[in-house]
C-alpha cells in the first residue's frame, strides 16, 4: 500500500514533478493561450503523478482546496506575471494569509513557444 500523503512528501513530490516538467515542453499545451487550461493541465497532472505514489484525501471545488488533509491549495501562475484566483477578502487578509497554505507551482508557458524552439512557425 502505498503511504499517506505528509507534508514532507508533498514538497518533495511537488520539488521532483517540478524538475521532471521543467525538462520538456507540454504538447498538449501548444497553443493554448487560455489562462484557466494552462493552470488547470498541470493541476490534474501532478494530482495523477501523487495518486500513483500517495494516499491522499482529495479536495473539491465545492471545498476549494486540494489537499484538505494537510490544510492546502495548489496554485499554478505564470512566472513571468503571477496572478492568484485565490479569494481574499481584503489586503489584510492577502498579507497575512488565508486559512490554509498555498503549493505554488510557477509556469513559463507561452503560446506557440512549442513550434519555435522545434524550428517551426508558431
């Protein structure tokens, strides 16, 4: 059986599918200038990634947030403008934090980058 999702684990599967990622360029992204689908792609797929390796309650949308066992959100946002859909209530509540911590996962994605580093048109 595989084991429970830690923290520890979290950062350190989070850190591995990072660096795994980071290695190549996303085909099923090419393209896609979409905000939303390029955050949710890598949501789901390092949800997969962790399904295979941990055990681990999943949240909902109805909760908003993804690991509701270990008081956590996953977040992916462009590492060139970060941006957040997380809710804050006020500027008060954006600097001191919410009611759970947030897993960031920065994305350099850029629509039609996949065709020009491969020599095509993009």
């Amino acid at each position: 059986m595989a084991p429970h999702l830690t923290l520890e684990a979290l950062l350190a599967e989070a850190r591995a599918f990072a660096e795994m990622e980071s290695g190549h360029l996303e085909p099923a992204l090419c393209g896609v200038a979409d905000g939303k689908a390029i955050g949710t792609y890598p949501e789901h797929k390092f949800r997969a990634y962790l399904k295979a390796r941990c055990v681990f309650t999943e949240g909902s949308s109805a909760q908003g947030i993804d690991f509701p066992g270990l008081d956590i959100d996953m977040k992916v946002t462009s590492i060139r403008r970060p941006q957040s859909s997380c809710p804050y209530k006020s500027a008060r509540q954006k600097i001191f934090g919410l009611r759970y911590s947030l897993l960031g996962l920065p994305d350099d994605h850029r629509p039609g980058r996949h065709h020009r580093e491969r020599g095509q048109q993009g």
